[in-house]
C-alpha cells in the first residue's frame, strides 16, 4: 500500500462543468493544450476515490482507457497519465508489455481502502478490440475520440458497470446502485461535422428531455440526461483554459504558417477538416455568421420555396422561407443516396405532409426540365407531377457560373444588420457543402495549384447546393442579382426647352 500523495489539480470553468455531470457519457472537446486530457485523467482518480467501499471495506474500480493505435498510446497518453501518476511517484507499478497494467492502493481518511486497477488498450489489431469488448469496467475513457469509431463507443457501453461485482457490495446498497457510479468519458480535438460527435452533441433531437410517465419504446429516450458534451472557448479568447500551465503565447505561435481551417480546428476548438480542393462560396461563406445558433422554427402559414435537384438517384430538396424583414432561411434539407424518381418523389411529398402542413410549398428545378429518369423513359417532372407534386423550371439558365452568382449575392447581403441568408443547423448536407465539401476538385498539375472550372459533381454535396441554386432562383434572386449589376447602357434624351 502505498503512501498518499497529494493531487494538486484546479479545474478550468468548463472542466468542472464536466467533472459535476451526473450524464453516463461525458464528452469534452477543446483545442490542443486545453487540459481536456487531463481533466480525464483526475476524473477517473477521482472516481476511484468516490466508489462506495465494498464488503471487506475496499473502494474497488477497474478502468480502461483506450486510445486508437498503440503508439499514440505510449507516446501520448501514457505519457500524460505519468505526469499524475506514474510508478515512480508511488503510484504502483505498471506491467512492462501490453496490455499495459497498473494498480494503484491507498489509505483512505475513512479507514477504507482504494483499489484502482487501471487498463491501457490500443485498438491497433481486431483482438485488441475484442479485449476491449470483453472486459467487465467501471469507466471507459476514449483518449482523443474523433479517431474511435462510433461502433466501438456504442457496444463499449456494455461493458461499464461491470465492476466490482455485487457479490462484494454491501447489503445497504440496492443493487441497481452498484457501482456508484459507472459510465464513458471521452475527449477529443474537433471532429468533422459529419462525424458521430457532431450528430450527438449538436443534434438538437438528441436534448429534448423525456418528461412522462408513460412506457414509450427504448428509441423514443433521450440520453440529453445520459449523454453530455462540453465545449472548451477557443485558445485566443478572453475565456481560454489552461493558458497558465502553457508556454507564452502558445496559441498564437501555433497559428503562425497554418491554413485558415487548421487553426479553426487546432486553436479556436470548432468543428471542421481539412480541405482537398477549393469551395466554392470560400470568399461568401462564414459558418459563424451564416449558420442559426439553432434549429429555425418554420413559419406558420408562410409560403416555402423548394430547390428541386434530381441528380440521378441522388435528388435532393432545400427548403427556403423569406422573414417579414427579407431575410431567407434555409430551414429543411431532404437529401438521399441511390433512390429512384418514383420513390423519392413519394417520400418528398410525405415530407412535405409532415413538415409543412399549414404552408404553401413551391418547387423550383432545372430549366431543362425534360431530362429522363433512370428508371424509365418519363421525366422527373412528369413523374413528379404524377405524385401529386408540381416543379416549375427556375427562371435563370442552367449556367452554373449564374446559379453560383446567385447564392453569393445573397450571402454577402444584410438586413437589418443581419445576414440575408442563414442556414438551420438540421441542414447538415447544405452546411457541409458552404464548409468546403461543395467545391472546386484540385487538378493534378505540377508546379502550381489549379481547380477545375466547374463544381465536382461526384460530391454528395453537389446536390443540394444545386437545389439552393434552384430554389433561390425560383424565389426570384437570379432576377434581383442582375438588376443591381446591370449598367444603364441607353440612350439619353436631354430636355432643352428651359426658360432661364
């Protein structure tokens, strides 16, 4: 049993938020240096402590903390466990190969004893994830759970509460209370936003509290109580976490050389990636302005203009609506992969049963408007008329180079002190698109960096910018764009019959 040494930690503002959540999966996720991972590690060291003693009076837990390859595992997180608890402060020892074990005992102020067995787990091979889904644990830390996959986190939910076992609980404890407390922690540098943390943490579906007394089936539950996320403030505000244990002007430093999107990620902690090509709103589009701080209500009995792109079997609709004060907002998205016209065109219209009963829904689409379907020898639009459903042919040519005029004369427009255009956060597809998937593909060419002239069409994400093209331009944008660009190029007829 070894001596009890001190834990000199102070949690930042939103680490103790984190530490204080009841919720059984707890997620934080910040920019690099923000003392996430260690926020982790004292919350397991913390946990170990609070376990109710058990039978032979011994505070019990067994931990895993996993991370995605083995060397990232020792480089990284072992390393950082060390700087708390390593074996050569007293600690206990750690076994010498994987899976790497530690077991750390201590004397407790009530008489008790602390048993914590700490296990290290690199996913590397299918048996270590086989391990990983066989042992029994208190707690489960992800270290850096952008690089997890989201089927891993979801059957290690199984394995937590699994230990210690109630043969050793006290007969004071019911049995739906032990272990005291069990469940997930993870953190993580920003994922994508097509990643399964952006669905969790942002999706505002998963946050609607199930209050009810009724039997519901399991998929109706909300885990906004049982899962919780917690975002650190960006590295350079005034709110920035663990900036006394960094080097000076750490972040600042770190800025210097990278791309507009690294530092979004690594520095300000927002959700993004890594861009292979150009966008094609990059000089229009700013998330954070151009993105609703949440979910946007639909506007009873306001009328809705619907972008109609039928790609192939990958159509997709972008709902629009127009405030009383001229501001659009796209406030729906109906966007799917390998479907027929006469299924999709089936499935739109129920969409638009439920999502928009008491409004007025006008579906704008390709000029063209002849273009067969692949299913057989009618077109979209007679199949779709056919559905009950009725697509007139956006007023504007089909040059994308137009379309694209389009969007962007309604991005960069105010009203009001507030964008003209803004975009739901349900419109996962769209928002991707204005992020950088919707772009210009790279072309192989050496010596400098050139893009294709036009949008990559193989990109899912193609299509619904293609239906916003559409739509706005049904809504009269297209129209409006070349008016204020026009230039007045008449003749002028003078008066000159004054009197002076």
């Amino acid at each position: 049993m070894s001596k009890n040494k001190a834990v000199n930690y102070k949690a930042s503002k939103t680490c103790g938020l984190f530490h204080n959540s009841p919720a059984f999966f707890r997620g934080i996720m910040g920019p690099i240096g923000s003392g996430k991972s260690v926020a982790c590690i004292v919350e397991l060291y913390r946990l170990g402590c609070l376990q109710e003693p058990d039978i032979n009076g011994v505070r019990k837990t067994r931990h895993i903390i996993v991370r995605n390859t083995l060397p990232q595992l020792e480089t990284t997180t072992m390393k950082s466990w060390d700087d708390w608890f390593s074996e050569r402060d007293g600690f206990g020892r750690r076994s010498k190969k994987p899976p790497y074990t530690q077991v750390i005992r201590q004397n407790m102020a009530d008489g008790s004893k602390m048993e914590m067995e700490i296990i290290f787990l690199a996913l590397d091979k299918p048996e270590d994830i086989d391990k990983l889904l066989s042992l029994e644990a208190t707690f489960i830390w992800f270290n850096e759970a952008r690089q997890i996959r989201k089927a891993i986190i979801d059957a290690a939910t199984g394995r937590v509460g699994r230990y210690p076992s109630k043969k050793e609980k006290p007969d004071s404890i019911p049995n739906n209370e032990w272990p005291t407390r069990f469940g997930i922690i993870a953190d993580t540098n920003p994922p994508t936003d097509e990643h399964w943390w952006y669905d969790l943490a942002e999706n505002e579906s998963w946050r609607a509290d199930v209050n009810t007394k009724e039997i519901l089936p399991i998929e109706s539950f909300s885990p906004s109580s049982r899962w919780e996320f917690f975002d650190q403030p960006s590295g350079v505000s005034s709110e920035a976490e663990n900036i006394k244990n960094l080097p000076k002007n750490y972040y600042e430093n770190l800025a210097i050389g990278k791309n507009k999107e690294w530092v979004d990620v690594y520095v300000h902690g927002k959700y993004g990636f890594i861009k292979d090509g150009k966008p094609v709103y990059e000089a229009s589009w700013n998330d954070g302005v151009h993105t609703a701080k949440s979910n946007l209500k639909i506007i009873e009995f306001g009328q809705i203009i619907g972008g109609f792109d039928s790609s192939g079997r990958c159509p997709a609709v972008v709902f629009l609506q127009r405030t009383s004060r001229g501001q659009w907002q796209a406030v729906h998205e109906l966007c799917v992969l390998d479907m027929g016209a006469e299924q999709f065109c089936q499935l739109l219209k129920s969409e638009i049963a439920i999502k928009f009963p008491t409004n007025e829904v006008s579906l704008y689409g390709d000029p063209a408007g002849t273009f067969k379907s692949q299913n057989d020898e009618r077109t979209y639009v007679e199949i779709a008329r056919a559905a009950g459903l009725k697509i007139l042919p956006a007023p504007t040519t089909n040059r994308i180079g137009e379309r694209i005029a389009t969007v962007e004369h309604v991005l960069n427009k105010m009203v009001d002190g507030e964008p003209a255009f803004i975009v739901s956060p349900s419109c996962k597809v769209l928002r991707r698109g204005f992020n950088g998937g919707y772009k210009y593909r790279q072309l192989q060419v050496s010596g400098e960096e050139r893009h294709a002239d036009e949008p990559d069409k193989k990109s899912k994400f193609s299509h619904p910018h293609d239906a916003l093209q559409y739509g706005l331009s049904g809504a009269g944008e297209t129209r409006s764009m070349k008016r204020s660009n026009s230039k007045f190029t008449g003749n002028i007829t003078a008066r000159t019959d004054f009197n002076v």
